[in-house]
C-alpha cells in the first residue's frame, strides 16, 4: 500500500525514530538513563491521517492489519517460542496507531467492519481469549480505552448525522464504501512506513496551549494541507449535546474544526448536526443557501440539505439533516446557531465563525427554488432573555491571529 508523500514537516516513523533515538539514547557523560526517550518522540508527532472518507478506511485498514496484527503474532506466547519485545520504534508506532483508532470521528459500522477496529483492540487488551498476545504495558489500557469509548458509541449503530452524508454546507460528499470483514492477520510482515506530523511548540502564539488554534495540527504529508484535532489531547468536548453546552454568546472560532474541538457544533464540515431521533443540536449558517434563506437576527429562516439539487415540484427531499430539523420542530428542543462569514447577512462575523445563541425551531414551509424543485424551510426564532448578537466579534485582536493561521508552524 502507498503512502503520502513525505515533506519537511512529515516524515517517516524509521526516519523519525532513527534520528531522535540516536540523540535520546546516546550515552552520557552523566549516566542519566535515556528510558524517557519513547515518551519523548511521541508527544512531538502524530500520525498524518486522512479525512476523506475511503482515504481514511483505506489508511485504518492498514493500522489495524499491517501493524496492530503483525504485532500480536510477534508478541504470541506459544510452547517452544519466547515472544520477542516490541522495540523502541514499534511501540512508538503502536502508541500512535492506538490514539488514531481512538480518535475516529463519526464511526459507522461498515467502516468498524471493514477496519477490523473490534477485533483490533481486543487482540491487544489482554482478554481471557486473546491473552496469548502480551502486549506490554501501557497499551492494553490504551485499547480498553477505545474499546469503552466505541461500546458507548454503539459502534456506530446510530442515527447521528455524519460528515459523509448529505447535508447542508457539506463540501465532502464522498462516502466510505462498506466491505466485508475479514480476521485481523497475524502473520508477521514489514509494515510500510507510518507518516507522521509534528507538533507545534506549546508556546506557539497561534498552535500553541493558548492560541486560537490549540489542539489542533497542520497535516502537510499529502497533496493538500489539512487540519486534525490532536489525538494526544484530552478527549474535546462532544457537541451532542442540547443547550450552550458551556459556550459563551460571541464565543468566536477561526475554522470549523475548533468549533468541533469545543462541543459548539458536532460536524467537521456539515451544516447541521444531530440525529433524526433526537433532534438538531446545532446549525452553521452561511452563505451556501444565501438565495434561498433569510437571516434577520433574532429570526431565521434556514433551509433543508440538498434544497438546491432537488427538480422533483411535488417531494423535498428528506435527509437525516433535514429530519434532524424536523425533529427539533415536534419537540421543541432548542438549537445552536453559529454563523460562518462568506454570507451576505448583516449578522455573519467578518471571518471565523461565532456563536449566537439558542434558537427553537418554528414553522416548516415548503418553498420552490430556481431548477423548480420543492424544498423545506425552517423559521428559527431566537430563546428570549440572552445577550444579543455580538456583531464586535471577532475583535482587532481575532483577525490579526486569524490572518496568521496559515502561516502554520
């Protein structure tokens, strides 16, 4: 399997390990004992994964087959065969193979079938029947971690909108194709070389513990420059949640992939999130739908996913993300609303996105656009008693670190 290609801010795990474990573990003058030196290089980097839906199966595909499985048939205790211990550059490689798993977004369950995830993890969980496999401390409870975090999860056996399908302001509608299972293989190969990234400095003004854009890492191994939320942080904050959910009115983002860091919004490219069971937790309002919608403040009129492609007069077409509003209308659960710049509204902040609020979801109209096909609209009326829209975010200050975000690191 291919892998992206290397630059100057991505390199291999052989390359990696090869230059900094020659300068951690060099004998010292002092008798120090390098056994800090596997922590040392795992907190600088993380793995380069990719977002794009197939990409991404394709690339934990291979983590869970061509490392997690190799590794478990290295580490076997068989009669008349002592295991052989994971070096220092394996159980670099598993640490960060182990936090990609358990930092996968929106997981479904063709994507749990066709990775292998399950099986996966247990294989390195010391259970009673995959004990056999003794995979060293502290990656056993690493696994367990995942493992409870997907149990939760239902592994994907939900209704939550996810960003590989239709929905409004989502550039990506590439989907994941489903495959059949098949055992994690521990037959022992030569895994291809894991791409990393590299961290920003902790005191970075843009990157760094207190700047716009913590927690999150600039990912430049492929043909484009992408961002990823930082496996190695705490978990971020879930926005399934109804509510501020702890957000502040006017609270400001530069990208979207923050508002996901902070629990504002729960997509990383879609418009709307929530589930048709339960309702819309949150909407991005932008300027995509600018011909069809209407933003007057505290009163919005927002529409349905897919409100410009349909051609059919009589039918809308019903997404989970139009049903996810319709849920809100029947039981009345409030919503939050973030608006995105790029639209044409008066309220839209300038750059970044900001949050403005709760809103309840009102009336449901079906509309007509241009190609003559019906679609849904929504009346949003904003919860009485908050702040008001706070059209001075984002500040001086915001736009002069946002005009520095590409500048990267």
């Amino acid at each position: 399997m291919s892998t992206p290609r290397s630059n100057a801010n991505s390199t291999t795990m052989d390359e990696l390990t090869a230059a900094q474990l020659n300068e951690v573990t060099a004998p010292s003058s002092a008798g120090q004992n390098p056994s800090t030196s596997e922590v040392e290089i795992v907190e600088t980097v993380a793995l380069a994964v990719p977002t794009e839906p197939r990409a991404l199966k394709n690339y934990l595909n291979r983590c869970t087959r061509e490392i997690i499985g190799p590794y478990a048939q290295q580490l076997k205790a068989r009669e008349g065969k002592i295991p052989i211990p994971l070096n220092s550059q394996q159980k670099n490689e598993l640490t960060l193979v182990l936090r990609a798993l358990a930092n996968i977004q929106g997981l479904t369950p063709a994507l749990e079938k066709a990775i292998g995830l399950k099986v996966a993890l247990e294989l390195v969980m010391d259970l009673p029947s995959t004990s056999q496999y003794q995979f060293p401390a502290p990656f056993p409870e690493m696994a367990k971690a995942a493992h409870r975090k997907f149990e939760a999860e239902a592994w994907g056996n939900n209704d939550e909108i996810r960003d590989d399908q239709d929905n409004a302001n989502n550039v990506n509608t590439a989907t994941a194709s489903a495959s059949t299972a098949t055992p994690i293989s521990t037959q022992s190969s030569a895994p291809t070389p894991t791409i990393v990234i590299r961290r920003p400095n902790p005191n970075h003004p843009i990157y760094g513990v207190n700047g716009i854009m913590h927690g999150i890492l600039v990912d430049r191994s492929g043909k484009m420059i992408t961002y990823k939320l930082d496996d190695s942080q705490p978990p971020h904050r879930s926005g399934k949640v109804f509510g501020h959910n702890g957000l502040a009115n006017g609270q400001w983002w530069p990208l979207q992939i923050c508002a996901l860091r902070d629990g504002a919004h729960g997509m990383r490219m879609g418009g709307i999130a929530g589930s048709p069971t339960y309702g819309a937790y949150s909407i991005i309002v932008s300027g995509l739908y600018a011909d069809l919608d209407a933003d007057y403040g505290d009163r919005l009129y927002y529409s349905g996913s897919q409100s410009h492609d349909n051609t059919d007069p009589n039918t809308p077409v019903l997404s989970n993300a139009t049903k996810a509003l319709q849920r809100s209308r029947e039981n009345g659960k409030v919503v939050r609303v973030l608006r995105a710049s790029g639209g044409e509204s008066y309220y839209c902040p300038s750059v970044g996105l900001r949050y403005d609020g709760l809103y309840q979801v009102g009336r449901e109209e079906t509309k007509i656009n241009r190609r003559g096909g019906a679609y849904l609209r929504f009346r949003l009326e904003r919860v009485a008693g908050q702040p008001p829209i706070d059209r001075s975010r984002p500040t001086v200050a915001e736009k002069r670190d946002y005009d520095c975000v590409r500048s990267y690191y």
